[in-house]
C-alpha cells in the first residue's frame, strides 16, 4: 500500500464542501481540515504510483474549491508503538 500526503489550498467559502466531496473521491482515506499555511490535508492510500497520479490530477484536482495542490508520497510509517518496541528490543 502506497500513502500519500495532499496538501490542498481550497476556496474558503466552500471548505466544509470540499473536504465531504474530497472524502468521497475514491483512494481518499481521510481528510483533515487544518490551520496554516494549507486548508485541507488528504491521505490517500493507493496500490501503485500510477493510481496516486489518477487520483490526484483525475479526482482531487477536480474537485470544485480546490484551488492548489502539493503531493507528498510516505516512504515509511513510523507509530508511537513501532518506536516504543524498538527501544525496548535491548532491555
């Protein structure tokens, strides 16, 4: 499974919109709405490179309030628990 990270400059008026149509895009896990410097955060969890690229330019780009994009992709997944059991392996 491939994880990306999609931040999104979005309308303001029409943020609560964009995030329902964003969340039902297919390859959309979740979507968070944020403060800073980006509106809306979606993680997308794909099979391959080539879906990553569809569900981005094909689904995310084309929804309505969505005004920029900047991609992410995760190499590793890193949890409090994966790295409480790796300091823990020498005791």
């Amino acid at each position: 499974m491939i994880t990306a990270i999609v931040l999104i400059s979005a309308d303001n008026s029409r943020i609560p919109e964009t995030a329902k149509a964003l969340a039902d895009t297919p390859g959309v896990a979740e979507v968070y709405s944020c403060a800073g410097d980006v509106d809306l955060i979606a993680i997308v969890r794909v099979r391959d490179h080539e879906q990553i690229a569809e569900v981005v330019t094909s689904g995310i780009d084309k929804v309505e309030g969505v005004l920029r994009t900047t991609t992410h992709i995760a190499f590793r997944s890193y949890s409090s628990s994966d790295v409480e059991a790796g300091f823990s392996l020498g005791e």
